[in-house]
C-alpha cells in the first residue's frame, strides 16, 4: 500500500449520516447518496480525523482488511473527489466556487401572468405589494397578455411545452379573461408547433360547476391556498369585511376535490405566527377533505413582523414536518403517499441527485409580467420595488439579467461556499431575500442550520424507503420528474477478516 502525500478527507465534498445501524455518504458535488461498509465507514472517520500516512493507514487496518481492499477503498475515495492533500482542496473548492459559464441564454419555460392586482379576500400575512380591493384593482389589458404568449413562444427555444400561470390577486375575479388569453395561446401555439400547460392559485371563492369544468376541460393545475381546519384557517384568511373564509368555502372545495379528474388538486398551506400545528392541518386537508398534496410556506420575512413565525415556532414547525416525514416514510414503505409536498420535493431532489446552481427557474426558466408589461424576476416582485429586467415591448433585459444570475452562482465569500447542502438550497428564496434583508442576493442564513438538518432527515428517510420498498419511487417519484434517479450505490465489500 502506497501513497506519496498525507490524505484527508474534503468536508466540503462529502458528509456521513448514520441511519439507523448503516452509514450513508452523501456526495455533496452530486447529490448522491453511498452505502459505507465498516472499512469504508472507518476510512472515512480516520481521514477526517486529520492527515493520514500509508504507514497510518496499514497501522489501522493490518489484519483486519485485506491490502487490496484498503486500496480499492481509498482509490474510490479519491474517484468521488473526496480525499485532497495539502492547500490543494481548498484551490479546489474556490475553482468549484467560481467556476461557471456567463448565462447568456434565457430559454423561458413558464410566464407567470399577474392578471388583477384585486382580491375578494384581506389576509393579513400577504406578502403582494400591489395588492388591493377589486373595487380598486388594477388589471392586466388582453393585449398585454397577448403580448405575453407571443414572448413566451419566442423565448422558449426548442421547448414543446411551455406554462401559463395565472396570478393575482384572485386570478379566477377574471375568467372570461383567463378564457381569452387561453383561446389565444392555445390558437398561437398550434400554428408554432408548442402546447400550453396552465395553471393558477386560487382562494377557492369563486368556484363553482361551470369554472370547475372549465379548468378541468383545460387541464389547469389548480393549488387552492388553505391553512388548514376552520379555527386555523380563518385566523388570518379573512374577507374584505374582516370574517373568517372557511365556511365561504369548504363547500366549493369539497366540490372541486370531487368533479377535477385531469390532475390534482392540492393546497398551499401559509404557516404565519400561531399557526404551526401541521400534524393537524395535514390531517384536516390531506385525510378528511381529499387533497392529493399539501405544502407549506412558513412565514419568516413578511413586511409585518407581527405574522413572521418566531424562532422557537419555526423550530416547532420543521419538529412537525419530522413526525409528518415518518409518518411519509411509513407509508411509502407501504406503498402510499401521504401527500406531504415538502418532504416529497426532497425525496424527488434526492432520487434525481438533483444539483441546483440556483435557488428556482426564475430568471432563466421563469418571468413573471405586471400589468403594465414589465418583466418581473417572479410573481412575488410583482408591484415591489426591485428593477424590471425588461418589458413586453423592449423584450428580455438579457445583460441585466445574466449579471444578476452571475452573481447569484458565484458562492464566494458566502456561507454557500461551504456548505453541505449547497446544491440542493444555493442560497435560497430571491424574495425571502429580499423581503428580510432588503437584498435578492443575499442567502437566507436564517434557514441555514434548520435546512442542514432537514435534509440529513431527508436523507434517512429516502435511505429507509429505499431499502424497503424502493418501487415507491417508481410509482409517485418517476411519473412526475421522468425516472433520471440515481440509486442508493454500494461501497460495500466483504472483509477478509474482522479483527
């Protein structure tokens, strides 16, 4: 057994969770996930305990392992980049840092429509700038929509597909309109060879057989905003008059889970102060109402500290979502889903060892349009004041935007740099950003150590249904992002001898 320099361990490019009697690497660089066997396992502790020698390594494991296996053991390490030696990781890792194309090309998947800044509703956490009364609101005309599908067909390169979000407000206050725009789009579409997905958020008032068909007809992906049983949910979802929305519409969300047959249906659940019991919330639209999902937003940086969860509530939150991930991981192992989104979004990210140089499309993949045609960075800036990146008439500020996202993927000097988990978060939420810190480039520290260990959670959950029952990601993982998952791979070999 030979080596010429000292070796150590990069942390930068790996880190080990133990899940339950088994050691798991997960390889930072790309999101994939190892099995340590006992030589593998010890290795790694030994070479991250400090400089290692040859002469160290036949010391520890002279006459319990086979020469060869030790070998092969460190030659794997150093295949996955794991092991570096002298100030030579750290070159490494600045390169790794720095090292990216200059984005030049913008090729849009999804345009985010912000068609009424009106709402029939006042909840008290919302974060839209621009949001007012529908006696007051301000809507986008249909030439601007127009305008709109045609840039959204133009910038979409060689993609077939392509989304149509619409936003508000409360996007279904204009239907004959969203009906306009979609008879365009889809009139548009044919003559370019493309197809259309739509979508929209809605807060379920303004349902009712003849728009439930509709959407349905058009196969609309439809999240209804819901926070959960009547007490929760009617603490901060209130109408204009300052009254509780459950029962305005549980009714006509009982409806809509009932008659939509062409996708699911599922809720976005707003977790603001003094709301964080999601085991019930979950139980309430997930098990009793029907929802095919449930996700949630915890609220951390809204304008009005008074809704923000407080540090101790987003510590509660994220202990619920753990007894929900069981509870996930239960019935995976079982052959169900529970519906749970947040986890699940982890679990396709783990399975598709998904390596994310930026937080979301928006900026590459996604714009959002105002109703006077500006180009938003998402729907969330829409009426905020962060600068336009060009507009329906001047088309997409192309330089503008490339140095904003260049400025996002270089990590240096950010606590990304150095962070496990950087490929699955890369800083975090534009907006959230934004919203706390008056800066869309700044990372969300404050849901850096929370992050760290729900993905390590994560992690042995995906490790638990994989071992188990690993056709549950053949059935509600690959159907959904395409079967690109990576296996749990194997660095187990059988020792000659155990000492």
């Amino acid at each position: 057994m030979q080596t010429t320099r000292a070796l150590t361990l990069d942390p930068l490019a790996a880190h080990s969770v133990s899940v339950g009697e088994r050691r798991v690497l997960f390889h930072i660089p790309t999101s994939s996930l190892f099995d340590l066997d006992p030589l593998s396992a010890e290795l790694y502790d030994m070479l991250g305990a400090g400089p290692v020698q040859a002469g160290d390594l036949e010391a520890r494991f002279d006459g319990r392992f086979a020469a060869d296996a030790v070998v092969e053991a460190v030659e794997e390490f150093q295949a996955l980049g794991l092991i570096s030696g002298g100030r030579s990781g750290d070159r490494r890792r600045v390169t790794e840092a720095r090292k990216h194309a200059p984005v030049t090309r913008f090729p849009l998947s999804t345009l985010v429509l912000n068609v009424t800044t009106g709402c029939n509703l006042s909840c008290s956490y919302c974060y839209k700038e621009d949001l007012t009364t529908p006696a007051k609101s301000r809507d986008m005309d249909l030439a601007t929509a127009e305008k709109s599908v045609e840039l959204l067909l133009e910038e979409s390169a060689e993609r077939k597909r392509v989304n149509l979000v619409f936003f508000g407000g409360e996007p279904l206050r204009r239907l004959d309109y969203i009906k306009s725009v979609v008879a365009y789009a889809d009139r548009r579409a044919a003559e370019v060879g493309k197809e259309v997905d739509y979508s929209l958020t809605t807060n379920a008032t303004l349902l009712s057989d003849a728009v439930i068909e509709y959407l349905d007809a058009h196969r609309f992906g439809v999240a209804i905003s819901m926070d959960g049983p009547k007490i929760q949910h009617d603490k901060n979802r209130l109408t204009v008059g300052g009254k509780g929305s459950y029962d305005a519409i549980i009714g006509k969300v009982k409806r809509i889970l009932e008659q939509y047959k062409s996708r699911p249906v599922g809720a976005r659940v707003t977790l603001a102060a003094g709301n964080t019991d999601v085991e019930a919330i979950h139980a309430h639209l997930k098990d009793e109402i029907g929802f095919a999902e449930v996700g949630y937003a915890p609220v951390t940086a809204g304008d009005n500290a008074l809704f923000n969860l407080t540090g101790d509530e987003l510590q509660e939150v994220f202990a619920g979502f753990k007894r929900l991930g069981l509870s996930y991981r239960d019935a995976a192992i079982e052959g169900r889903s529970t519906g749970f989104s947040n986890l699940h979004q982890l679990m396709t990210d783990l399975h598709d060892g998904t390596r994310k140089a930026l937080p979301c499309g928006a900026g590459v993949g996604m714009l959002a349009v105002d109703k006077d045609g500006g180009l938003n960075l998402c729907h969330r800036f829409t009426g905020s004041d962060m600068p336009l990146f060009g507009t329906l008439d001047d088309g997409i500020d192309k330089t503008r935007l490339g140095s904003f996202i260049d400025a996002r993927l270089d990590k240096t000097g950010t606590g990304c740099e150095t962070c496990r988990i950087r490929n699955l978060c890369a800083g975090g939420c534009y907006h959230e950003s934004y919203a706390r810190y008056g800066d869309p480039q700044h990372p969300t520290y404050h849901y850096c150590e929370i992050m760290r260990d729900w993905v390590d959670f994560g992690i042995e959950i995906y490790v638990d249904i994989m071992s188990k029952n690993p056709r549950f990601f053949d059935q509600y993982i690959a159907p959904r992002r395409g079967d690109r998952g990576l296996p749990l791979d194997s660095l187990a070999r059988a020792p000659e001898t155990m000492g």
